[in-house]
C-alpha cells in the first residue's frame, strides 16, 4: 500500500501520560499535515512540514504539543500530559509541492486518541 | 472556528435524486476543495477549484464557485447508496504560505436505497 500510513489507529491513555503518533506519507512528497478533528467536526489543522522545516503551526497546538519529521520524511506528532480534551482523531496528510503552489493532500486513516 | 459553513447539515434522500451541498467561508481563497469521509474512514479529496474557476465537473460531481458571495455548492448528480457520507468543503487562503487548509463543519448525506 502506497497511501499515506498512521500508526497506531487506536490510543487509550490515562489522563497525565504521555502518547505518541507516527506518520508515514507518500514517499515523494515533500509536504506533510496534522490536522485534529472531533466528533460531528471537520478536521482542524495543527501543523505542516515542507521537508524537515515545520513552516505553520496553529494556535491549537499548545505547548504541550509537539512535532518533528527529522529526516523530511515521517513525522511524530507528541500530546505531552494528555488531558480528556485531547480526545480526537488525529489525522496526517501529504502532498507535493514547491514553492507556493497548492496540491492535493492524501490523507491518512488516522489515529484516535482516547484519554480517561 | 473553523470558515467553511456547510448547508445543510444534514441531508436524506433516496437513491437516484440529486444531492446540494453549499458552503460559505469568510476570507479570501486560492483554492477550494471538497472532501468526502466515510464513516471510520479517512477523507478522500474529490475536487479542487481555483479562485479563478467558476465551475468544475468530476464524474457525477459538480462544483461551483462564486468569489463574490464567498461561496461554494456541490452537487452529485444520480446519488447511490455508496455516496452515504460527509462532506466537507475546504478552503485554502490567498494570503500566508497557501497551505493552511481550513475545513468546514460538514454536511451530513444519507442516500437511502
């Protein structure tokens, strides 16, 4: 399968406990997205890579969120001290482009995310 | 919050009938884009319009766009049970890096047989 991967698909934390999500895109594409999305909501975008260079980040992305993709290719998106507001799908897409130039983002299953 | 307003937001119709789906947003936009979400599964892009398109076709899909009223429709034309779904309209901005998407709120479509 050449799509874009997540891994896991399913997470269940306690409250306080540290969790981590790992992306793998398409392999040619340079760009990679997170996006959050809760129940009955459209996702919420967090962030984007161009390569290894994180270019955008939301103001949802706390600072008990973080995210790298150290070698431009996969990337982990960490929830430090998770809360029960975290609970959601976190989605990852990728696309290619150079400069300015908008494409299409494939995206991922997805990982969700329940805290207790 | 998020810019895309989707109408309906939720909509039943039976196998066969046409579905519309609008979608309003507030800023100024390079593109946008639509996006189906079944349930348990991941999106799926179906079409992209510039800010310069006025109508695009895919298939049974059509899409609109009108800059002036900052807004979007979709049809799908002779709608079948597999085309049970949300839908999101998604606009990127005409200023920044043109890559931060911003996803409506969905409408909900149920296709019954």
């Amino acid at each position: 399968d050449t799509g874009v991967s997540q891994d896991p698909r399913h997470k269940i934390t306690k409250r306080g406990q540290n969790v981590t999500f790992r992306c793998d895109p398409i392999s040619e594409h340079n760009r990679l997205y997170w996006y959050r999305q809760t129940l009955g909501q459209g996702p919420e975008f967090l962030t984007y890579f161009q390569n290894e260079a994180q270019l955008e980040k939301s103001r949802l992305l706390s600072d008990r969120f973080s995210a790298e993709r150290p070698k431009g290719s996969f990337s982990t998106l960490e929830i430090q001290r998770t809360e029960q507001g975290d609970s959601a799908m976190y989605l990852c897409a990728s696309s290619y482009g150079v400069e300015r130039i908008y494409n299409e983002q494939f995206f991922g299953p997805g990982t969700r995310l329940t805290v207790l | 919050s998020q810019q895309g307003e989707e109408d309906p937001q939720a909509l039943s119709i039976q196998e066969g009938e046409n579905a519309t789906m609008n979608c309003s947003y507030k800023t100024s936009i390079n593109n946008l884009q639509w996006y189906r979400q079944n349930s348990g599964r991941g999106l799926v892009h179906l079409i992209l319009i510039r800010s310069n398109e006025r109508e695009k076709h895919s298939g049974r899909l059509r899409v609109t766009l009108d800059t002036s009223k900052k807004s979007s429709s979709l049809l799908i034309t002779a709608s079948r049970a597999a085309d049970t779904a949300s839908y999101f309209c998604a606009t990127v901005p005409l200023s920044g890096g043109y890559q931060k998407v911003t996803f409506g709120t969905g409408t909900k479509l149920q296709v019954i047989p």
